[in-house]
C-alpha cells in the first residue's frame, strides 16, 4: 500500500468514526432538539453567539442566502426573544443583531450539554490516550485555524 493510499485509508476511517461520533451524540437529549430551531435559524444564533452582533448583510453572506431570507429569519428569533435588532452607533443606516440573554443563555446551554457529553466519553480514557487525543485535537485546531486565515 502506498503512502497515499494509506493516507486515505486512514482519513476515511477517521471521517467514519466522526460521523458515527455524531450519530451517538444526536441520540442524546440535548436543548437543541428541544428548542424548535431550524437549520438556519440555529446558524443565525451560531454567529453572534461568536461574532458578538451581525448586521443583516454579515448574516446573509455567511448564510448564503439573500438579505430578504434573513429578514425573515431574524423576525422569527425576534419573535422568540431569542435575538434583538439594535441601531448601530457607528452608522444608522445600519441595524445590529444580537442575542437576547435567552438567545445567550439557549445558546450556552447547548454548548454546554455537548461538553459535558464530551467529557464523559473521555474521562474513561486512559492517561495515555488522553495525552494522544489532546496532541492530536491540538494539531487539529492549528491545521483549522491555519486554512481560516489563508
């Protein structure tokens, strides 16, 4: 077997153990499956959970969609005081959107619910592994945040 067969032999099995991961963790009772969210109203929630606050052009180039599409989605997590629109101080023109402290709060709770998941799977894990897991997780992270920036 050549070294690149290999490489992909062993990057296939890697995606299907992820892919089983994720069917475990979608069996799990988490806040997510219990908040009626859509896809993109999740990945609304997902952004300014990161970001801080948006305006409706940020969201609709992140989402992909049009600016009337967002408009719709964020009435919706308005309605759900789930996010606010605010005006921007740097420019009127524009109006902010932002989680609610129930947006935060939801949004905290999911990530919360998957950690604590995480953690324990992993702390029946030997010393040892743990150790490969955290240099091979670590090695992730920069490989991704490496083709973030270029």
């Amino acid at each position: 077997m050549s070294v690149n067969d290999e490489r992909e032999d062993l990057i296939q099995r890697i995606t299907e153990t992820q892919r089983g991961l994720g069917r475990h963790f979608s069996l799990q009772h988490s806040p997510l499956f219990a908040s009626n969210l859509t896809m993109r109203q999740l990945k609304v929630l997902m952004l300014l959970a990161g970001g801080g606050s948006a305006s409706g052009q940020d969201l609709a180039h992140h989402l992909g969609v049009g600016l009337g599409t967002v408009t719709g989605i964020v009435d919706r997590l308005v309605a759900q005081d789930l996010v606010s629109r605010h005006e921007d101080p740097h420019d009127r023109r524009v109006r902010r959107i932002e989680l609610t402290p129930a947006g935060a709060a939801l949004m905290e709770e999911i990530h919360y619910a998957g950690l604590e998941h995480l953690r324990r799977i992993v702390s029946h894990l030997d010393t040892e592994t743990l150790r490969a897991l955290d240099h091979v997780t670590r090695a992730i992270r920069a490989v991704a945040d490496k083709l973030d920036q270029d």
